[in-house]
C-alpha cells in the first residue's frame, strides 16, 4: 500500500547511518557530519523504495553487497549533493579568465606554435558553466582557428544527459548578461545553446576519484572544480587535487568556488593574484 503524505517513512538509526557514511564516502569522497543524519534520511528515503528494501539497513546492505550497489551509489550520490548552478555564475572569476588568463594563453600558444585551448569543468552539474566558457571564448576572439576543446564532467549521470540536451529555463540565465542572448535559440522547452557552442563542448560521466579514469581527459590548461570539493573529506580532496596536478599543463590554471581554499591540503599549486580574484596554478615547467 502507498505510504500516506503525512507518514515519514523509516527511521535512520545512528549506527546505520554511519554504516552509510561509510560507503558513500568510499564511493565518491562526501563526507557527512552526524547532525547531517536527518537530511541524509530525508533525501535517501525515495532510493529505498527505488530498490525494494523497507529499511536502511537493508539499503546499506543493497550497497554494499547487491550487484547494482556501485550504480545505486551513483543515485545516492545524485540525491545528497545540490546541482544548482546557472549561466554566468561568480562572474568576478569569469572577468579574470578572459583579462587574464585567456591573453596569457593565446600567449603562450603562439610562442609555442600549440593552438590548442583545453578546459575541463570538473562536476559540471547541468552544464551552464560549460557553455558559459564556450561563450567566452567566442565573444572574446582571442583563439580564431584554434583547436577549442570543452569537457564537463559529473559524477550524476542525470544531470549529464541534461547538459547533452543543452536546453535551459527559468533560473538558468538569472546572472547571465543580456549582450550574452545571442547564443541561444528558441526551443519548445526552453532556451537552446546554439551549435557553434555546443560544438565546442562535451560531456561525460566521471568519479573524481577514480585517478584512472580521469585521465581520459587528456592534459588541459584550464581546470574549473567549484563548489565540489567542499563535499569532500581531506582524504578526498588531495586524491582529486592530486589527479588536477596531473592533468593540467604547466602554468595551468585551477578555479575554485569562492569559499574553497587549499590551504592544509596541498602546497602542489602556487596562488596567483589576478584583477579580480585569486586562483591557483601548476607551477611552469623549471620554475
């Protein structure tokens, strides 16, 4: 029988939770206070019913040992993290990629005869910083004939495929600046990117985690991990940082949110002071 709207569903046991606690951070790095147990509850309830178990236990166990427990972790992972993002967002950052960053690596590529530009949106979420990227470089038109390669990754496989279908509403565009609207289309749900921006860009699903992996995404010289790494334990984020090292060119640049910091987690990157914000970077080669 259906559960009634004013029933709450099974109670999440300290001990189970901790259980849980466990699996998921092994999985995918989050990592939860236990005053975090009644929002956990809360936004697991659904994935119990999902898979045919009454009880958390019983979840925990369906994890842990069930054939599909790595592609239900992957629900679970989707359900305790926020996907909200939107056009344009923080854009004090965006302002120092195309005065700063971008004119170094035009730079850069034309002294090196290398005109390639490579960035990579780790936990894209539903891909507005993607494209948001691929708009700057074409308003900016600093790379004409340049190889220009996007990849937004997320470890949610439905926020991905919502990224591939590039369509946006509402919330979406609340930052976005109106010079910017000339790089959608109209569409029957919404506002569509346009090709030559989509173009650009694409999309995979990756757990930050697995170093191996991540390595497909080849060398980049642009890494945007924002608001990510505040889900992860310190373990967590060193192995992620550690994969970013590897995977960015020297001198290549890393953006986080504005309220993360590696300070306490690793020294591998130097701070770099640009117009408007402070982001970090791969040492060059022989510095």
């Amino acid at each position: 029988m259906a559960r009634s709207f004013f029933e709450s569903g099974p109670e999440l046991s300290l001990e189970d939770f901790r259980l849980l606690r466990a699996v998921i951070q092994k999985f995918c790095g989050i990592a939860f206070a236990d005053e975090m147990l009644p929002m956990v509850a809360r936004r697991l309830r659904d994935r119990l019913g999902a898979v045919g178990v009454s009880d958390y236990g019983s979840y925990y166990r369906y994890l842990r040992y069930h054939p599909n427990g790595r592609v239900e972790l992957e629900h679970v992972a989707d359900a305790l993290t926020t996907n909200e993002t939107y056009f344009f967002r923080e854009d004090y950052q965006l302002r120092a990629l195309v005065r700063d960053v971008f004119p170094e690596i035009k730079r850069t590529g034309v002294t090196q005869r290398r005109h390639r530009l490579s960035i990579w949106s780790a936990g894209c979420s539903t891909g507005e910083e993607v494209y948001t990227l691929g708009m700057l470089i074409d308003d900016s038109r600093m790379f004409p004939g340049w190889d220009i390669r996007i990849f937004g990754s997320d470890i949610s496989r439905t926020v991905v495929q919502t990224a591939r279908h590039a369509t946006y509403r509402g919330a979406s565009f609340r930052a976005m600046p109106p010079a910017f609207e000339r790089y959608f289309v109209a569409a029957a749900d919404g506002r569509e990117v346009r090709a030559d921006i989509k173009a650009m860009c694409r999309f995979g699903h990756l757990n930050l985690l697995d170093a191996h992996r991540c390595a497909v995404v080849g060398q980049v010289d642009i890494i945007f991990c924002r608001n990510v790494l505040i889900y992860f334990d310190l373990e967590s984020r060193r192995s992620v940082l550690d994969s970013f090292y590897e995977r960015l060119v020297p001198g290549g640049y890393l953006f986080l949110g504005h309220s993360e910091s590696l300070l306490n987690v690793t020294t591998a990157f130097e701070l770099v002071h640009l117009s408007s914000d402070l982001v970090y970077r791969k040492p060059a080669a022989g510095a």
